[in-house]
C-alpha cells in the first residue's frame, strides 16, 4: 500500500485487516512497542489539527518509532512560496511515511507524485479524510459487532464536512445500509455525491431537516461541526452554525443501543449533559484512532507480519 488519499483506495478485504489488526493492537499494545524502531513518520499539517496529527504521532511513538514534522504552513517554506510537490519531495527525503493535511481539495494527490515514500491524506479540504473513516469503522465495528444492516443518520454540515464525504463512501460498500440525512438545505450533501454514487449504486437514502424526526430509525447519529473555515460569508456561518444541538431530550426516543458519533472538535453540537451517557461514543472515536493508525502505519511499511508472536 504506497498511498492512501481516498477511502476507496483500500478494499474492503484491506479495511477489514486493518480493523482486525487494530483489534489485536488493543488486546495487547506491548507486542507492536518495537515495530516500528528506525523509522520515522513525517507530519505535514498546512491546516490545523488536534486529533489527527497527535494520533498519528502517538501512533508512531507507541510502535517504537521516531516523529518529525511541521503543524502550520506558516512555519514551513510554504510561506516562501514553494510548492506542496517540492515540500514533500524533501520530507520524503527525511522520513520513511508521511501523512499530510492540507486546505487544497486534491493536493495530497498532486503531492504523491514526488513522495519516495507511503503518503497518507490526513484531510484535503473539503473533500476526504480516509483515516477519521478508519476510526469511525473501527468505532461503528467494535460498538455493533458489524459493518452492515444499519441506519446511519448524518447530521449538520454535510456540504464541507470531508469526514461525512469519506464515511458514506466506505459505508456504501456495505450491504443494507440505510442512509439518513439531516441538515439544513444550505448544508445539504453535494450533488455529487448523490448523483456519482447514492444513485448510481441505488442506495437507501433520505433527506431531512429534524433530527426529532427520525431519531428513532436510528442505529448511529454522525453529529458533525459547521466547517467555518470553508465559508465564503460569516454571515452565513452564523446564521448556521447552532442550527443543531443534540441534548438528551433529543435522543429520549432513540434505540437503546443508538451511538452518537462525532469526529471533533466539537463546538455546539452535543451539549456536554450528553457525554456522560452511555450511548456517547465520540470519545471512543479518539482512543480508537490511536490503534488504527497503529495498523495503517505498520501495513504501509510493511511491517504487519513483523510481530513477535
Ligand atoms: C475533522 C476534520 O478535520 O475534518 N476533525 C478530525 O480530523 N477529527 C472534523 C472537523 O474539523 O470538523
């Protein structure tokens, strides 16, 4: 595995390896401490980030292995004026991996063309974030038992939300899925993704405004934040940044065994009287993306059999 820049580069014969090795990294973490020893993780952040770029680090760290990298543009020759292609063609000069995050919807793409090494999308714009999907699927796996026979509902902002993007991708793989969106019509999932897959593959799917509405159909509730760095107007981000606030008064019908998911950070969507609740899995989320970037990192090294058994 040389790249991982779509969710759909990966098979589902591929997910459901690295979700497995993920799940022997969590029974027992001392057998992978040495996997990784000499070899080096690059983290390239031109855009902000808590979760991912400290997950893969910890990842990288818990395997033994060594992390360098840069965690804003500013602070990288990018302010100079050099290109994403010459950026990474240095670091794969200095790095065995290398995971980048950048505004620019397909520069992760552009970028692999000059990458002597793995290179992993760590989220491009609006557009992809395949390693939040392998922590949702490890997330939604772990906590159901199965990656089919659900409704999953999408709630918030399904235009620009990336993660939302690459989730229903992976998703639609799965037979019986049944797709619930619930967003106001601004915010409403991209025509593209109706039209090149939801209708081309004919899969389940509804649009709504309330999530009151259809709570009860529910097996998942993605909740997602308002992406107000991608809007061209704040008007318009104010206007539509509190138009959902799950509490537990909005989930008192729910299934028993709903989840609530949410890739963070968090800003309105969930009040914090929510945390606490059993079904809240958005912390889970975090911890589970720590051993599944373990596995990512370990199978695009090549190093998944190098375990001592
Ligand atoms: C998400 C992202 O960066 O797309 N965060 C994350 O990686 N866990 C979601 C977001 O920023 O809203």
């Amino acid at each position: 595995m040389k790249y991982l820049i779509d969710p759909m580069d990966l098979s589902v014969k591929e997910i459901d390896d690295l979700i497995s090795l993920a799940q022997d990294i969590i029974d027992d973490p001392k057998k992978y401490q040495n996997v990784c020893q000499n070899k080096i993780l690059a983290t390239l952040f031109f855009e902000p980030s808590t979760r991912t770029r400290l997950s893969f680090e910890s990842a990288m760290l818990s395997l033994g292995g060594k992390v360098l990298g840069f965690s804003s543009a500013s602070s990288s020759s990018s302010t100079k004026g050099e290109s994403v292609t010459d950026t990474i063609w240095t670091v794969s000069c200095y790095s065995d991996i290398i995971a980048m995050r950048h505004p620019k919807e397909g520069a992760p793409l552009v970028a692999l063309k000059r990458s002597k090494v793995p290179l992993i999308n760590a989220g491009d714009g609006g557009h992809n974030h395949p390693t939040q999907t392998l922590t949702d699927l490890l997330t939604i796996k772990r906590e159901k038992g199965r990656l089919d026979n659900l409704t999953i509902g999408f709630c918030g902002d399904l235009k620009f939300g990336r993660t939302v993007h690459s989730l229903l991708k992976a998703m639609s793989r799965y037979s019986n899925i049944k797709f619930v969106f619930i967003s106001p019509k601004e915010l409403n999932i991209p025509e593209y993704l109706k039209k090149d897959l939801l209708e081309a593959k004919n899969l389940d799917y509804k649009e709504v405004h309330k999530i009151e509405d259809v709570i009860e159909e529910l097996d998942i509730i993605y909740m997602t934040r308002v992406q107000k760095e991608r809007f061209f107007n704040e008007q318009d981000y104010i206007r539509l940044k509190d138009t959902y606030i799950l509490d537990l008064k909005k989930i008192e019908n729910s299934k028993k065994d709903l989840i609530i998911m949410h890739p963070l950070p968090r800003v309105n969507e969930i009040a914090t009287e929510v945390d606490d609740d059993p079904r809240a899995k958005y912390f889970d989320q975090v911890q589970n993306g720590r051993y599944i970037r373990m596995a990512l990192i370990m199978t695009m090294l090549e190093l998944q059999n190098e375990v001592e058994k």
